[in-house]
C-alpha cells in the first residue's frame, strides 16, 4: 500500500462523491475532499438518501429529519469547498441494488461527466471492530461499482438515457472508501482540522463535539506524536 502518495493528476479534475447517507463524506474522507478542493479540483456530492432514519431509539418525523439532516450536509460541504451537493431521495435504510437505481446513478454521472467517482467499499462488512458497517454504505458501493462498470461508458446500457441527450462516459478511475484492502493512503493531517469543522455542522448525529474530537484524534497513525500528528484517509483506487 502506498502510503502518503500523491494523486498524480497533472491538471484540475472534477470529482464525483457519490455516497449513502449525510455526514458519509466527512466521516469516510473529509481531509481527502478538503484535500482535493485546496488543489483546484471540483467535487461534487451526490447522495442516495436525506439520512432520515439517522437517529437512535428515538422516534422523530422522518422527514423533518431529512430537511434537518439536508441542511447540515450542505453547511458541512461547504466548509470543505465543494461545488455542488444533491440527493437522489431514497429512503434511509432501505436502499437496494437492482437496475433502477442504478440507471438513476448512470444518469448522474452522464450528467455531470467527473473524471474521478468516489464511493466505498461494497464488500466491507465490519469495517472496525464490534461495527456492522450499514447496508446503505454496502448498497451504496455496489450501485456506483456496477454503474461506473460497464454500464456508464457503454451506450448499449440504458439507451433511453440518450434520449436524454445523455451520452456514455468515460470515468477515468473509481476510489472506494473504507476499504477492506486499501492501495492508497493520503495523507490528510493539513486538512484534518476541516474535516473536524465540517463534521461540527451534523449537529443532529453530532452530540458531544469533544467526544468526536478525541475520536479524530485517537485515528492519527501509530507512528506519530501529539505533538506531531499524522493522518491518514485510505482508499482502494481503481484506474480504468
């Protein structure tokens, strides 16, 4: 695994992050976007559902939550410099790969044309120790694999998306977050302090700012120091 390497882009990309839920992109790699924004590239946020299941043991209005919960991922994505943020309006919790959904996906991603779609790893099922990585993330992985592969560049999938006036394209490479078997680690200590202010906007998931302070903290790498942190955010990363 590479550890603190460069992208190697050579000119401004446009990058696609096409998660499950709110909060999903700050948690799994806010210091790579905030990275990748204070480069010059443009990212972009699409996520499947408004989060509207995102509480625990209480019983709230599902969609006054999602407002809620819509409301902070668009304060938090603009802490990190992102372009533009938007939901494909599934349910929380019940999102499924079949080919509808994953027409929805091809047809963003016609539609906005980035070089690089990053989402997670639909193949990590306990991501930590004593943690069930949820099945939106899962499904959320599978849906982008399967749309990025093959369906996006070949314009035999999805003809009625043509009409459309959606053409194939060609996705230069996939990164998948929280991955079983990473290839590539950035190192994120410069922006690690965004990825903390971005996250202090989900205030509904967010009850105890030092709580998610010292949990940030106790991520900075073996080797480094309190004095001296190192962060790092892990991907697998696929170039077509």
């Amino acid at each position: 695994m590479a550890v603190g390497e460069t992208e190697g882009w050579v000119t401004p990309q446009k990058i696609l992050v096409f998660l499950a839920h709110p909060d999903d992109p700050e948690f799994f790699l806010g210091g790579s976007i905030a990275r990748w924004t204070g480069m010059g590239h443009q990212v972009d946020y699409c996520l499947f559902t408004r989060g509207d299941k995102g509480v625990n043991g209480r019983i709230v209005d599902p969609t006054e939550l999602g407002k809620l919960r819509e409301g902070e991922q668009k304060a938090a994505a603009a802490i990190l410099g992102v372009h533009s943020v938007q939901f494909l309006n599934y349910e929380d919790g019940y999102l499924t790969p079949d080919i509808n959904v994953r027409r929805e996906v091809v047809r963003v991603i016609r539609t906005l044309k980035p070089d690089i779609v990053v989402s997670c790893d639909p193949t990590n099922y306990f991501y930590r120790a004593n943690r069930i990585n949820h099945p939106d993330h899962r499904a959320a992985g599978q849906i982008v694999v399967d749309a990025v592969f093959p369906a996006v560049s070949n314009p035999l999938f999805f003809p009625e998306l043509r009409k459309e006036g959606l053409e194939a394209h060609p996705v230069k490479e996939l990164w998948l977050s929280l991955p079983i078997a990473a290839d590539i680690s950035l190192d994120v200590t410069s922006t690690w302090n965004l990825k903390f202010e971005a996250l202090k906007h989900h205030k509904s998931q967010i009850t105890d700012e030092e709580v998610l302070r010292n949990n940030l903290w106790s991520r900075r790498t073996p080797e480094s120091s309190d004095e001296h942190p190192q962060f790092l955010e892990h991907f697998r990363r696929i170039i077509f």
